[in-house]
C-alpha cells in the first residue's frame, strides 16, 4: 500500500474488513469512526469527482477543503464507477471479502446495482451491511430524498432547537448526520457480537429522523401523558434554574449550572448573596423553576460585574460547574484539551500537518489513532484492486482507459 496506508492498524477493529459506499456526512462518519478504531476502510469513490466533501468548506490551495482531512482519515480511497458493470462487478468482489459494507444511497439503489444484501450475503454469509437513509429502508416515505436537515425536522429536534420568537433554528452542525453515522456503528458492533455466536450477518438499517428521534429524551412520552408540547426555549431548559448563559463585564458569556439543591446553595454564597436560599422564591427545585426568569435576572446583574477569567476562577474554587462558551481557538489553547490530547497534529502531504479532534472514547488498552488524514482520490486503487480482486497491472490499465477506475 502506499506510504500512509502502510502504518500499522492498531484498536480493537484492527484486522476488519469495511468497504464504504457512503458519500458526505451520514455513511463516511460511520466509516470514520471504525476506521479511527483499527479497521480497514476501504472508501469506494466515484473516479472522476470522489465523494463530494473533498469539495465542501471553505476553499483551500489547490482547491482543498477542510471538510476532508476529517471524515476521509484511516481511510483507503479507490476510484471505481458503480454505474458500470465492471465496476459493480469489482466492488461485488471487494465485498465479498470484506465484513461490512456501509452504504448511504437512496433505497433501491444497491439492489438496482445487483448489490442486494441477499445478494452481496450468497457468498459472504457473514457479512453485515449498514444502511442509512433518510427514512429507512420500509415504509411509505422509503424512496423520499432525505438529508440530515429532514430527518432533524422529522426527529423532533428542529421545532425544540432555537429562541421562541424565532423560527427553529439549526444546531451548528450536521447532527442529524452524525446521529445516523453513530448509530450505524452501535448496529455495526452489535451485529459483530452476534456474528461471533452464530457466524452469520445481518443488515442494519438506520434512518436519519430515527437516530434523531432516539435522543429526544421525553419528548413523546410528555405529550402522551400530559399533552404538553415541548416548545423552543432559547439557552434554558424550562423550569431548571439557575442553568443559562449570563453576561460578563467585557460582554463574553458564561455558562453556570447551578440548579440543583447543593449547587445552588454554594453559588448564592459565592454571589455573596446567602439569603437567596432561603428565600421562598428560590428554596426549592421546583420554586426556583417557577421564578426561573425572576433567578436568571439576579444572577446575570451579579455575573456582569465580572470579568470572565475571574469569575470561572471563583466558580471553580466553590464547585459550581461553568464554562465559557468555547471556540476553535479556544479549545487550541486550554490545558484540558492538551492534556488529553483531545485535539491532535496528523502529518499532511500539502500542509506538512493539520489539526483535528482526537479519536473517541479513549479505551485503556486498545485505544483508537488518526493514522492518515484523508487521502488523495483513488491513491489506493491499484494496491486494493491487486490485493483483493487480483487485478493485474495490464487490466488496471484497460479499466482505467474506459473510466471504470
């Protein structure tokens, strides 16, 4: 394999094959993190313009995107034209050696492909294949298109996220998405515990407004048994106080979670304001959730005669949780992030090195590694093609004339 492809896998996936069929966030984030784990991902590209995040970002030289390095590390990238039937035959191939596939096209088109799972499965009866779509792979809404913003709003998280005067806001990120990737790894890893006892696959099948849906805490169950419906609520969560972000002497926020009863009592004494716990208002977790705007006013006059350093150093002595509200810079310069090395330099052939988080969780024996950042498109075809489908170099040049690699 090439240079970078040639260091060592190490994590508990280490000797895992994975073929990835995925292109932007929801399938190549599920390849990411079993690949940041020791497995072998094996990402298949269209050969002409590769999965679209190589262009997503702001633009860098040589047309580069920051989007990359990220969700394209640990990975082997082979260019191969699905829409051929060579190249179906190549990946079916690549397949059948591999443990899992990953796809994240629309239901239907694996099977239009010849790459059903019973098929894909004939030879390879351990094979477990995760799919991810917006909707899932059965019901009425199966062949809608459905990106990660659609399944946030079918998913209950778009009505909740954002102020109440405002239209639902989005959360930053492309949660959705990484919802979907997640949980097709938990599929993935169950699947794996289940193969090892009876040897056989199986497909997962994760949509997109159901990986949402499954963080939404009580939301459904509230409405059913009270009727309520959980409204937008700004920086708050209705009815927990003090818990918010207050303003600080040179305008920058802090975050204080201060609710609950013990917390509460120590932050009125840092406040210099020890009555406030006894004061019938505020005594209680169900009287300060009551008053909870009346409570943020007081603690926001406090916090504003602050400046931020100082009033996380004094929060901090007392135990009271806080933090500023971070950034890239800032997460670049705190002592926890180094200490942890939660935020790691990877070796980049353009850059010389570039910056990214860490692999997570830590694992005390096995723990995972950004080998590579994201690789050029089709820098592996050869070697893969060779390795696994015993492709010579004279028909890799023949596929190549005709566009298939």
């Amino acid at each position: 394999m090439s240079d970078t492809a040639s260091t060592p896998a190490t994590g508990p996936l280490a000797g895992l094959t994975v073929i990835e069929m995925g292109t932007l966030i929801a399938g190549p984030f599920c390849g990411q993190i079993l690949g940041d784990f020791g497995a072998n991902v094996i990402k298949i590209e269209d050969p002409k313009v590769g999965d679209p995040m190589r262009q997503w970002g702001r633009s860098l030289p040589k047309g580069l995107s920051p989007w990359w390095p990220v969700i394209g590390r640990n990975k082997k990238s082979v260019g191969l034209n699905l829409r051929t039937p060579e190249g179906q035959a190549l990946a079916k191939t690549l397949i059948g050696k591999a443990d899992v596939v990953i796809e994240n096209f629309r239901p239907g088109a694996m099977e239009k492909w010849g790459m059903s799972y019973e098929a894909l499965s004939a030879d390879n009866p351990g094979l477990i294949m995760a799919r991810v779509s917006g909707f899932g792979q059965t019901g009425p809404y199966s062949q809608r298109a459905g990106y990660g913003l659609i399944g946030e709003a079918m998913g209950g998280l778009r009505y909740v996220t954002g102020e109440p005067d405002r239209a639902p806001a989005r959360a930053g990120i492309s949660i959705g998405d990484s919802l979907a990737a997640m949980h097709s790894v938990m599929g993935i890893l169950m699947a794996l515990h289940h193969k090892e006892k009876t040897g056989k696959g199986q497909v997962i099948d994760a949509a997109l407004y159901e990986s949402v849906l499954a963080v939404m805490e009580n939301l459904i169950t509230e409405y059913d048994l009270t009727g309520y419906v959980r409204e937008r609520s700004g920086s708050v969560l209705p009815g927990i106080a003090p818990s918010n972000a207050y303003p600080c002497k040179e305008g920058e926020l802090i975050l204080i979670g201060g609710n609950g009863d013990n917390v509460y009592a120590r932050l009125t004494e840092a406040m210099g304001r020890p009555e406030l716990k006894d004061d019938p208002k505020f005594v209680d977790h169900a009287s300060r959730g009551a008053h909870q705007h009346e409570l943020d006013g007081i603690v926001a006059d406090w916090t504003s005669t602050f400046a931020l350093p100082d009033l996380l150093a004094l929060l901090e002595s007392q135990g009271i949780p806080a933090s500023r509200v971070y950034r890239a810079p800032d997460m670049l310069e705190d002592p926890q992030f180094a200490a942890r090395d939660a935020i790691v330099s990877v070796p980049h052939p353009v850059f010389g090195s570039v910056k990214m988080q860490n692999a997570f969780p830590k694992l005390s024996a096995t723990p995972g590694k950004v080998r590579w950042p994201g690789p050029e498109l089709g820098q592996h075809t050869a070697d893969v093609l060779a390795e696994l489908a015993g492709v010579t170099p004279a028909k890799l040049a023949e596929l190549k004339a005709a566009g298939i690699i």
